[in-house]
C-alpha cells in the first residue's frame, strides 16, 4: 500500500506531496494507524510522547509517518494492556522486545463484565444468578484472583452503599451470607496436611470475618493448615487452642482498634508464646505496639503471601544457622 493510497480524499494538496515524497510504501498517518490498531489517535499521540513507544519519520513539511515496526509495537501494547498490565510497564516491556511475564493477569474487561454480573445478581437478591455468576469466575479464573479483584472489592463497596442508604440491611445480609457460604465451600479441607498451621479469629466482639475467611483461603492453598475460630472468640480459648496446637501464626481480625484494645494485654500475653499478627482495618500500628503483634496491612490475598513468604525465609535462616 503506498503513502498515496493512504491519504482520504480529505488531505490537502500540500500534504499529499509531502507524503508522496515521504520515506516510500508502507507508511502510515496517524488516522491510519487509528484506524488499523483500532487505538485513538489521541491515545496514540500519548504513548508515543510518553513512552516514545512509537518512532515516526518525518516528511520535509514535518509530519508523522508511522511503518509497519510501530504498529507491531502498537499491537503488542494492546495485548499487555488489555492483560492487566499498566501502560508504563506495557511500554517498557515492548520496548525491550522481552516477552509477556507469565503473571499478566487475564483481560480486565472480562473479569470486570463477570463481576458486574455477580453485583447485579446479588442486588436482585437472585441466588442461583448469583452463585452462576461465582461458578464461572472460579471456572475463570484462579481463586486468588476471584477473592483479591472481584470479592473483597465487591463487600468494600457494598459497606458505602449500605452506609449510603443505597442497599438495604436485607440485601447486605443477604449478599454477605451468600459470599460466606462459597467461602466455607473453598475452606472444605484446610485443616488437612503436614504444612505449617495457622490459627485465625475474630477477636471478642468482631463479627465481621469475610477478610479473615478470604485470608485462611488464600493461606491454606498455600499448603498450610487452618485452624478456624471465627466470630467473637475469646481470647483465653485462643490461647487454649494455640498451647494444644503450637501454630505457626495466630492471625486476630477486627474492624475496629477498640476489639483490640480491650483486650491489650491478654493479647500481648498470647504474643509472648506465639507470633501473632492482627488484620483488618481496626489494625493500626498503635494497637500492634500495645499488644506486640504484628499488623497485616495488605488485603487478605496479599498478606497470605507475605505470611507464607516470611516463615519460608525464617526456615532457611534456621537451616543455615
Ligand atoms: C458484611 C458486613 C457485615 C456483616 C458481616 C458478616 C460476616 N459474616 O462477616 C454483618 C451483617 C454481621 C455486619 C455487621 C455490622 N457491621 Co458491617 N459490614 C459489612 C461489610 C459490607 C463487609 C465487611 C467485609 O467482610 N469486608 C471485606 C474486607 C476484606 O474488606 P475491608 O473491610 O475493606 O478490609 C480491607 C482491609 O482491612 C483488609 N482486611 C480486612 N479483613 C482482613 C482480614 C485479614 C486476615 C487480612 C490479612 C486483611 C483483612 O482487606 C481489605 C482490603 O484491603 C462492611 C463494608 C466494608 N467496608 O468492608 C461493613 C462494615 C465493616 N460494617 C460496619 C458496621 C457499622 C456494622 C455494624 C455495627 C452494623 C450494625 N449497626 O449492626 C455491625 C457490627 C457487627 C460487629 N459487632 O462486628 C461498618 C464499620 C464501621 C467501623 N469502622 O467500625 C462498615 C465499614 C460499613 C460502613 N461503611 O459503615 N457487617
């Protein structure tokens, strides 16, 4: 296709000789390239400014002609983008003609239209809609990424629009139920196996223990084994369970820091035997310095993560010393 064939009939004269005399056949306008990577001219113009993502000639009058290596480039930024990936890093990744990292998640859009189903299934108060739209995110995608991208930002949301006076009491004890049950449905079996242990509660007066229930998920696909207390536990039984079993961690949940601070000091006791670490957003660095714990300040998902990774480090270090 040559510069010519590619000017609309719109293009001025004086354009379309400087194309004419441009760098040869199989370069493009930028409507061209639009038109071709189905990418905004104006999105375009942005990469290239921003990232210098594309590498355009210029003709004598000084316009933009674009060849077949950046639209290759242009392409391959869409896929990583459209993966999950942040433009800044999709850029540099094109640029440095290395492949796709194996964790690009998959298409947000997808995920996005799934969970929009889920919400909207749940909002009609429709179970079998709802627990269909959970089916085929788990068929889908990993758990982790159902949990970390879909659930926990749904139940944050869900508690503005309940604050908000959007959703009833009705629907958020219904929605909360539903979620409950599919979790404890992912939990069947986490207190098997030979990997370390963790014991996970609600501290007294907490009932809200989806976070908790996430994070036991996500640590016990990990190879550990749970231990689960749930709701409104008292810390002496903690402690009972915690002598009997010797866990690795002992994880205490609540939402807000005065559950903790009730009970400071028997907390503090339980830390003198075991590690223990506290979540959620009653977890602030004042309550892990009065109970000497620990705080977990990422979603249930990430901590999972950081709580395997820390005691695998721990256990090199012994192996070594
Ligand atoms: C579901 C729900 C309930 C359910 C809980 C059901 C259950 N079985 O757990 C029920 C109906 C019982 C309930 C009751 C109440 N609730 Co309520 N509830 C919620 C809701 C919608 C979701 C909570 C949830 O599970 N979130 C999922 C977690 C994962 O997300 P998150 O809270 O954003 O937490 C982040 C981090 O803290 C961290 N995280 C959280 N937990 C954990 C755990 C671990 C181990 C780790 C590592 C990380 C972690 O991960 C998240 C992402 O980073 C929230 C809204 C919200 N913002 O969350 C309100 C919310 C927590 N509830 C609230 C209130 C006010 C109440 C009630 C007082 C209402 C009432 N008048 O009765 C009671 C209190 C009950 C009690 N004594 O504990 C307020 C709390 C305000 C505050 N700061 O104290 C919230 C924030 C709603 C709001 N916007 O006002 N609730």
């Amino acid at each position: 296709m040559t510069v010519d064939r590619l000017y609309g009939a719109d293009v001025n004269d004086q354009e379309r000789h400087e194309a004419t005399l441009g760098p040869g056949p199989g370069y493009l306008r930028i409507g061209e390239l639009a038109k071709r990577t189905g990418v905004s001219p104006e999105l375009l113009r942005a990469w290239e400014q921003r990232y210098q993502l594309l590498q355009p000639t210029r003709t004598a009058g000084g316009f933009r002609l674009y060849s077949a290596a950046d639209e290759a480039r242009v392409r391959r930024m869409q896929d990583f983008v459209s993966g999950g990936l942040a433009a800044a890093q999709a850029a540099r990744l094109v640029l440095s003609g290395e492949p796709a990292p194996r964790t690009v998640p998959p298409p947000r859009t997808i995920l996005d239209d799934a969970a929009g189903n889920l919400a909207a299934s749940l909002d009609r108060l429709d179970e079998p809609a709802a627990n269909t739209a959970l089916d085929r995110l788990f068929s889908a995608y990993t758990v982790e990424t159902v949990l970390q991208e879909v659930l926990v930002p749904y139940l944050h949301r869900l508690g503005e629009r309940w604050e908000a006076g959007e959703v009833s009491v009705a629907h958020e004890h219904f929605a909360s139920n539903l979620i409950r049950g599919r979790l404890l449905g992912l939990a069947q079996g986490w207190g098997q196996g030979r990997g370390p242990g963790a014991v996970l509660a609600c501290v007294p007066g907490e009932h809200h223990e989806l976070g908790l229930l996430a994070f036991g998920v996500a640590l016990s696909r990990r190879g550990w084994r749970i231990t689960y207390l749930g709701t409104n536990s008292p810390i002496d039984a903690i402690a009972d369970v915690t002598r009997s079993l010797r866990p690795a961690v002992v994880v205490l949940v609540s939402m807000n820091p005065d559950n903790f601070l009730d009970h400071a000091r028997e907390i503090a006791d339980l830390a003198a035997q075991v590690q223990v670490a506290i979540a959620g957003p009653g977890a602030t660095p004042e309550v892990a310095q009065l109970t000497r714990t620990r705080v977990l300040d990422q979603d249930p998902v990430s901590a999972a993560e950081t709580i395997d990774r820390d005691h695998s480090a721990r256990g090199d270090e012994r192996r070594r010393s």
